[in-house]
C-alpha cells in the first residue's frame, strides 16, 4: 500500500477513529498494520509476521545475554542474507526455489529488531512485556516498510501505553495534516515530476557536461523528496494515531560537510549504524589507522544495506573516504562557506552516480563525462540551459524548506489548529494523492 | 451505555464550538483548498512548469448526436499522456490549424482522417506529420491544405461519419483514410452503444445504426445540466480530476496494486496470430459475419465518397511486416496486402502500405515492428505508443508523396 493512496489515507482515518473509539486501541493498530502488510501479498506478510514470532521467540527462549545477541542476529541478518544477499553468495539463482523478490521493508524491520534485541540485553530499554506489544512494535504500519528506523525506548513505552488502552491525543492536529500534505507534495508533484528526466538522462547516457551534473543533481533532489516526503507522511500519520516517531531529514543539502550531511540524511539509519556498528567496532577509540578502517568499513556496510550490488558498496566506500578526508582536514583547511558549500555538494551529487547507476563501469563512465570526459557514442544534450534554472530553484526550495523548519513553525501552527485549517489539509492532501494517471512510482527506499 | 469520551467530545462543549460549527468550518476549509489548487494547476498551466509539474489531463470533446464524441470548437489543454503538448482545438472543431471553410480558388485540399496516429495530440499542431505535409508541399510550390479530420479511437466507420460530417463541407479535392487493419476484426464495426455501428435489420440488411442517440449523455448535452457539465469539466481542472479518477475501477481510485495478470502472452516475433486473423478475412472472407460487415463498409463508403466526388486513398496501417526470418508469415502477409489493395481498387480507393513506405523512407531492408522502434514513444517510461517528432516527419514524406501524385497543375503556385 502506498503512502500516496487514498487507501492509505482511509486506513489512518479508519485506523484514528477507531482507536480512539474502542478501549484497546493497540489492537486495532495492529489489525491496521496487518491490514497494511497483506496488501502488500501473502508472501511478504508471511515473511514479516513470521520475523515477528521468530524475533519473540529469541526473547521468549534465551536469558538476556550474549546468547541472545548472536541468535538475534543470526536470525535477523540471516533473513536479510537470505533474500536480499544471496545473490552475492550463491551467485546467479534465477528459476531456483528461493528466487523470491525482496520482502517489503526487510531491511528496515530487520534492523529495529536486532537494535531491539541489543538494547534490551544491554538494559537501555524494557522488554515487550506481550506479543500484541512486540508485533505492534515492530509492525507499526507508518514505520513499517521504510523506516524511520525506531528505537525500541522511543517507540515501545508508546506501544505500550496504546495496548493498555491509553492512546495519547496530541492537541497539534494541523501539524500531524501538514506533515503529511508536505510529504505528498515533495513525493507527488516535486519527486515523481523529477523522475521521468532523471530516468531519462541515467537510460541514454548523457552526452556532455551540462547533461550528466543536470541529471545527477536532479537525482539528488528526487531521492531527497522522494524518502523525506515518505518520512514526512510516516511522522504525520503516526502523530495522528497519537504516536511521535523519530525525525528522519533535516535538510540535508544545507549542510557543508560530511558529517553534518549525515546528522541530516536519514538521521534514524546514522544512528544505528553509528550505536550497532561504529562503536562497537572500536569507533574512534583505537589508533588514527584503526579508526579509518572501522569508519571506511562502516559505511561500506551502510551502502551495503541498500542493496546486493557493487554500486552501494562504491558509495558507501566513497563516504567513508569522504568522512575520513573532512577529519583529516579538521580546521586546517577551512575555506569560504560558499566554496565549502559548493564543493561538498559537488562530491554528494557525484556519489549519488554510484547509488544511481546500474554498474560500477557505468557509474564511473557517467563521471567522467561530468568531468569532461565523454564517453564513445555520446550524444548531444537534449536539454536546454533553462533547465539549470530549475535546479537552482530546487536548492532555493531547499533554502525555504530548511527556514520554515523550526519552532517557530510550530508555535504558528498553533494558531491554525481548527477545523478550518484541517479541512483544508485533508481537501488538498485527497486532491494531491488523485493528481497522478498511474500509480508506477513506487517510494524508492520501498525496494530497500 | 457508557458513551465513550471520544464521541462525547463531539457534543457540544463548554469552552469549544459545537460539532456542526465544527463540520461547517472543515466544509469551508474543503471549499477553500478546491479553490487554492484550482489557481495552482491555472498558474502550472499558463507558466513554464507545465512541461515538469503533475497536471490534469484535457478532455477536448463533448457528446455528440453526430458522431457520438466529437471535439468542442476552441477547446484548449495541455496533453500530458507520453508527450506533453498544448492542444487548440479549431473553430471547426478539428485538430488543426485554424481553416476558412470556404476553399480558395487554386487550393488542393485534403482531408485526413484516422486514429490517434494521426490525431497526434502528444505533439504540438504544427509537429503532426499533416501539417509538416503540408508546409514541405508549400515550400515545393504546391497549394495545397492538409486538414486533419482525425480523432482517437476512430475505426473504419467513423472514419467515414466524420469525412461526412466535416470533411465533406470543406469542399476536398482528396480524402485520405489511414485505416488500422485490425479495426476491421474487433466489435467496433458492430456496437452503436456509443458510436454509429453497423446493425443488421429485420429484413437481414446491415445498416448504419445510432442508437447511441439514447445514452444518458447524449440526450443531455443541449440541456442546462449537460452544458454546465461539459463547460465544468472543460474548465475546472478539479473537476475533471474528480470526474476523470472517481469513473475509474474502485482499486484504481484507492490505488491498490493491480493483481498480477493470469498468463503472459507470449512473443510473437512473426505476427503469427496478428496475420493468420488478416490472411483468413481478406483471403478467405472468414469469419463470415466479419467479412460482411468489412464488404458492407466498402460498399457504404464506396457509395458516399462517389456521391461526394471525392478522390480516395487508403494508408493501410498495422499490417506488421515480419522479419526476413519468417519467410512463410512474409508471404501470407504479402497475399493478404494483395487481397486488401485488391478489394479497395475495386471500390475505386487508391491505397498504400505505410509499413512498406516507412520502411523504404526509412532505407531498411527487413522490417519487422522492432525496426519501426525509433518513429515511436518519447523516452524512458513515457509511453511508446504513439508517433514521435522523427515518426511525423517519416510519415510526412509518405503523406506528401501520395497527395503530390494526385495534385493538378492548377494548384501550383503562380509567380
């Protein structure tokens, strides 16, 4: 079920309403979220609901110790291995039994559920004290297929509190509605219109200079409207059903440096991998040589998570060296903010080749002819140098964005928070979601 | 019964307004945000974001007693299906340049009509191959007009209703039909639910039958409601969103995903099926009831275009050429393109195969649909339906060697 449907729409209406109208509104989430999965086929909620019991199982079966860790992970990194790597392990296995595609939302429940695990073993958080508790942890329908990746201390005390029969009523409805009409906005009008020209660019193999930045950085700005408005719906429904889930975007293309990028760019995925990955490897803790190999590591993981297929690795790779290179350089090199500004979003847009491209040697073609080297066979520009205005307007759309994302905001919505305003929301959000003639752009971060 | 305190929050309150206060005000919000995306989709519309931004598909016609659906003189809208273009629709309620009725004395006038290939709405009017035609026979000296009777959708039948209701009174020196073969074997010929269609009379006689006159929409068009329907839909984009989506199966409307198809056809490389269906119509006359409503259309059109005095040409259309490969599918559809040109000379039509023309325009050897690839669709998941600007100017040079063979002297330019 997409985020952008009407379907989706009627389900946290339905979902809303109900809750607050029965006296176990936990268990009408979870028939929610179960009605979301079986949407989505009986294959992917077999897989989901059988993670879910598997996962109580752990906990159900072993003392909260190291025991539970290592089955915890066998199991859950055994079930993204299984159909998301296996590829890479059993090479080509089209037409054989586990040619299965890839379970919605795999790698996003699979990652919550062995933070979940850690936590609990290493006392940050309480165990689910149900399994109605632990499957509505785990299958809360607007985290459900892509994340935010929620904490287990974040989210569980909140499930919790919903099973027991009190569903908190957040007073700010404007701002869970205008979540929501943001994120149909960045991913109906602003990412699906991007997505024919980028697909456009990246399927022929641009011929010059201008074509190649043109369509990288307009795969920059589709990607960025396309998760943060599906994190965006995720945050404002889950605040309508009375839930708050951690931020995911902060703007990122404002940032000046690697770093900061990633304190802005799917904060909720930075952090797991900084807490289950970084740190426990050693971090920072060890000599400068260690520590560039633990990061270096580290993000090639994290590209990894994306996908089975070498161009993730690359751009993982790619921002471990980037991070390793910014610390390197610490204050030495401390250069005008518009050139830092410049060259870091340069280095972001030529990383995003690697993600975008099928193959290393197309990603690595397609930067060359960025840098002026064309390849054989290449073609003139077919898009004329208005387009570049356009994309400067997606920065300056960017600029706003990151302006009008304070408390200020907040304190003003305050004020708009009648019927008025959420009848006009709803009007404009059911309007937004009926624009499209199909329904064939999917979320990317859903085939994650 | 304990009332749960949800519901009570909807009665009237001490410090908060009341449920219906509430209810008028989310109305009015409603109305407001209508209004707000009714100027945003305008100011998409009348500014350069049109070619990027999500709009709301034109509807361009209107019921019509004629002819079933018919274009609305001076309709106007941005295409956005594969291509985007901007559509004007001509005071004539054709998809064409703006055209006097009246004939100037010298002019070789031809009218075209076919389907959506020629209709050619995912580009812009001077882009058709019509008009591409027509300003190449110009620049060669020749006086001629290309008017463009085309409407989507349009079979063997309609074809010829719309040469008679707007071709005709433009005076033509030429009609061109270009005629999708495969029109010829679907139900189209034969259902009048929404368009005229062959019936066959108690005395056994097929004849032209419009019971299409009795749907709801037609019988409405000329009323108050049906003019302030069709002037809403052609001027509200939010109606039209509404009314365009909510006509739409329920799973669409919510958008589920489709359920996966029950078999995937497979590829038929040779236009096996395609030609065997052609091969036993034209050749064989089979199925009979087929062949009998195609003989009747012949004649039909036969006795109408001689009563109008209007020369004739057919462009055959989608009689796919096999590859070299498919020796035997090569040579049926050789006797099947011979039977077809056989039967229109017969009924005084001249005719060409426009998958030969092309394939001679374009110097290809072979043939085969995949050949014709590159005269087709817009780009990567933008449709590939339809005629792209290289498929125009192919078609042009077809369309303006056929009307160059037919042109007088009287209609060259003096200098």
């Amino acid at each position: 079920m997409l985020f952008s449907s009407l379907a989706y729409a009627l389900l946290v209406f339905a979902a809303r309403t109900l809750s607050r109208w029965t006296r176990r509104p936990g268990f009408v989430l979870l028939l929610g979220s179960v009605v979301f999965y079986v949407v989505a086929g009986p294959v992917d909620s077999a897989i989901f609901f059988g993670a879910v019991l598997l996962n109580w199982g752990v906990q159900y079966v072993t003392p909260p110790n190291r025991i539970r860790i290592l089955l915890a992970v066998l199991l859950n990194i055994g079930l993204l291995a299984f159909f998301k790597y296996k590829g890479i392990f059993l090479g080509e296995t089209a037409g054989s039994f586990i040619d299965i595609a890839l379970p919605l939302g795999i790698s996003f429940y699979s990652f919550q559920a062995l933070a979940y695990h850690i936590d609990v073993v290493r006392g940050d958080t309480r165990p689910a004290r149900s399994l109605l508790s632990f499957a509505l942890f785990k299958g809360f329908f607007p985290q459900l297929v892509a994340g935010p990746i929620v904490r287990a201390k974040e989210l569980l005390p909140q499930v919790e509190a919903a099973v027991d029969g009190y569903i908190r009523k957040h007073p700010l409805v404007s701002w869970g509605l205008l979540l929501c009409l943001m994120g149909l906005v960045k991913k109906v009008i602003l990412a699906d219109s991007l997505s024919p020209f980028v697909d456009e660019i990246f399927q022929q193999h641009p011929g010059d200079t201008y074509t190649a930045w043109l369509g990288a950085l307009l795969f920059a700005f589709q990607i960025y409207f396309d998760f943060s408005g599906y994190s965006d719906i995720a945050l404002g429904s889950a605040y309508l059903l009375g839930f708050r889930l951690p931020v995911n975007f902060r703007t990122p293309y404002v940032s000046l440096g690697p770093r900061e990028f990633w304190r802005r760019w799917h904060v909720t995925l930075s952090r797991w991998i900084q807490d289950y990955l970084y740190i426990p490897l050693g971090g920072s803790r060890g000599s400068a040589l260690r520590t560039a190999m633990v990061l270096v590591m580290t993000m090639s993981l994290a590209g990894l998570w994306h996908g089975a297929n070498a161009t993730f690795v690359i751009w993982g790779l790619g921002w471990g060296l980037y991070i390793l290179c910014g610390r390197l350089a610490g204050q030495r090199f401390v250069l005008p903010w518009p050139l830092r500004w410049t060259g870091h979003i340069a280095l972001v847009t030529v990383l995003w080749v690697f993600f975008r491209s099928p193959s290393i040697s197309y990603a690595f073609d397609y930067v060359a002819v960025m840098f002026g080297f064309p390849s054989d066979g290449s073609t003139a520009s077919q898009f004329p140098p208005v387009a570049a205005i356009g994309v400067a307007a997606l920065f300056l759309l960017h600029w706003f964005e990151a302006r009008c994302n304070t408390r200020r905001t907040l304190f003003a919505l305050r004020r708009l928070n009648t019927p008025f305003f959420w009848g006009l929301n709803i009007c404009l959000a059911v309007l937004i979601i009926l624009v499209p003639l199909n329904n064939e752009n999917p979320f990317i971060y859903f085939r994650f | 019964m304990k009332i749960p305190s949800s519901i009570s929050a909807f009665r009237r309150s001490p410090g908060g307004p009341s449920f219906w206060r509430r209810a008028v005000a989310m109305i009015g919000g409603a109305f407001v945000a209508v209004l707000v995306f009714e100027v945003a989709l305008k100011v998409v519309e009348v500014s350069p974001l049109w070619r990027v931004l999500p709009l709301v598909e034109p509807i361009l016609g209107e019921p019509d007693a004629r002819m079933g659906y018919a274009f609305t003189p001076g309709a106007e809208g941005i295409w956005i299906e594969e291509n985007r273009a901007r559509i004007r629709i001509n005071a004539l309620g054709l998809r064409d340049a703006e055209r006097e009725i009246e004939k100037k004395s010298g002019t070789f006038r031809v009218g075209l009509v076919g389907d959506s290939m020629v209709e050619a709405l995912q580009v812009d009017q001077s882009q058709t191959f019509s008009a591409i035609a027509e300003r190449d026979l110009k620049s060669k000296g020749v006086n001629a007009e290309v008017v463009n009777l085309a409407m989507a959708g349009m079979g063997p039948l309609r074809q010829l209703v719309r040469m008679e209701a707007s071709g005709y009174p433009l005076n033509l020196d030429l009609a061109v039909f270009v005629l999708n073969v495969n029109d010829f074997l679907t139900s189209d010929m034969t259902d009048d639910s929404a368009f005229t269609a062959y019936r066959r009379g108690a005395d056994g006689y097929l004849s032209r039958s419009e019971r299409f006159r009795e749907r709801r929409s037609v019988r409405l068009r000329n009323t108050v409601f049906g003019r302030t329907f069709v002037w809403s839909y052609q001027n509200s984009a939010v109606f039209r969103l509404l009314y365009q989506r909510l006509r739409r199966p329920w799973r669409s409307v919510l958008n589920l995903p489709a359920p996966p198809p029950a078999r995937v056809a497979q590829t038929d490389a040779c236009f096996n099926d395609a030609l065997d269906a052609q091969f036993a119509l034209w050749t064989q006359q089979q199925p009979a009831s087929a062949w009998a409503v195609t003989a009747h259309f012949l004649d039909d059109a036969q006795r109408s275009l001689d009563a109008a005095g209007v020369p004739t040409v057919v462009m055959i259309r989608a009689l796919w050429l096999p590859p070299l490969v498919c020796a035997e599918a090569r040579e049926r559809r050789a006797a099947t393109l011979a039977a077809i040109q056989t039967s229109l000379s017969a009924h005084g039509f001249g005719s060409l195969d426009i998958n030969t023309e092309v394939d001679q325009a374009l110097g290809l050897p072979d043939g085969g649909s995949d050949a014709h690839g590159p005269l087709h669709g817009f780009g990567v998941r933008r449709g590939r339906g339809h005629l792209n600007l290289l498929g125009h100017q192919t078609y042009a040079q077809i369309l303006e060697a056929v009307v160059a063979a037919r042109i007088p002297a009287s209609a060259m330019f003096r200098y």
